[in-house]
C-alpha cells in the first residue's frame, strides 16, 4: 500500500527553511553588518568593530559549511548562538548611543525563526534573562538606559519574541495537520475501500511505467 511519511516530508520543508535563513543572513545581514563594522572603525569604537567582524567570519564560513555539506541543522545552532550572543552585546552595549536594542529586535528575530518554536523558547529565555540581569545591574560596561527605558526593552521584546515562537508554532502545527489531511486524503484515493490494497489505477500504471526497469511476476 502506498504511504507517506509525513514527518519527513514536513522536516524536508523545515529543513529547507532553515537553509534559506541561513543564506539570507549571510547575504542580506553580511552586508548590513559590513557597513556598520565600517562605521565603528571610523568612529575608532574598535570594541564593536571587532565583534562585528567576528560575526561576519562565522556566518560566512557556516554559509559555505551549510552549502559544501548540507550541514543546515549544525550551522542553524551555530548561528543562532551567534545572533544569541550579538543581540545581547548590541543591547548591552548601547551600540552606538544606545540604538543597540533596535538592532537587536531584527538579529532576535532571526534567531527565533531559524530554530522553531521548541527551542527557540529555550533562547528565548537565556536571551531575556541574561539581558534583565546584565541591564538591572551596575556593571561599568553596560550603557546606562534610564530606567524607563530598561522597562520598555524587556518587556517589548518579551513581548514580540514569544509573539512570533507562537506565531510559528501555530504555522508548524498548521501545516503538519494539512499533511495529514493529505495523506489520508490520497490513501483514499489509491487503496480499495474493502480489501486495504492498492487499487487497479495504481497497479496499472506501476506496471505501465515501472515494467522497464523492474522485473515483475505474476
């Protein structure tokens, strides 16, 4: 009887998801990334710079590692530890004259898209919690926000993180039961309703098409 596996199918999707993401960020987010890598050696923030062209580095090399041998799972963790980790320093830091957590909304974003929704919760709240801990601090090194300030980033991007983990839960969720639909869907139409096997349709044509290359008895 004719069968399909839905999770494979659904993961072959995700996976090509993951990939596109990946090459997206390259592209798209090496170029971006480039230009304010530029700015910060201009502006002699050498801190930033160098941690801007780290970033670059690592997401051009798990770009061609992902390409040369289809390592879309390893390379989707590697990066989201990466935008896990610059999104923090973004927002930390202050970037430049505090605009790090606007940049750090998009990088978070990503992060969250790239992984799906089970462990992207898991990001999700080292992302948040590191972030309360280190702004609710008195470290030198974090840009000092006024306190209203503080409030609003942690709750704005709690707020839009678990919006969009959900949002794509509920898109996964959606689209595994559409394939399950469709698997029943085209069982119906290739087995008989009282015997379970397959049907004449499809035995004709498997005989039609697949006598040339497979030896077949009776």
């Amino acid at each position: 009887m004719y069968e399909i596996d839905v999770t494979k199918v659904t993961d072959k999707i995700e996976e090509e998801g993951k990939a596109l993401i990946i090459y997206a960020f390259t592209s798209v987010g090496g170029a971006v990334l480039t230009f304010f890598c530029t700015l910060a050696y201009l502006n002699q923030n050498l801190p930033l710079a160098i941690v801007l062209t780290t970033v670059i580095v690592f997401i051009l090399l798990a770009a061609i590692l992902t390409y040369s041998f289809n390592w879309v799972h390893e390379m989707t963790l590697v990066l989201a530890v990466i935008m896990l980790l610059l999104a923090n320093y973004l927002v930390i830091s202050g970037s430049v004259e505090g605009a790090g957590p606007y940049f750090s909304f998009l990088i978070a974003t990503l992060m969250v898209l790239s992984l799906g929704p089970y462990l992207a919760v898991v990001f999700i709240l080292l992302y948040l919690g590191s972030q309360t801990y280190f702004l609710t601090s008195d470290f030198a090194f974090v840009y000092p926000y006024p306190p209203s300030h503080v409030l609003r980033i942690i709750v704005g991007q709690t707020a839009l993180l678990f919006m969009i983990c959900t949002s794509e839960w509920v898109r996964r969720h959606s689209y595994y039961q559409m394939q399950l639909s469709s698997e029943s869907h085209f069982k119906i139409a290739v087995t008989d309703a009282l015997t379970g096997i397959t049907n004449l349709s499809v035995l004709s044509n498997t005989l039609k098409n697949g006598s040339r290359r497979t030896p077949l008895a009776l």
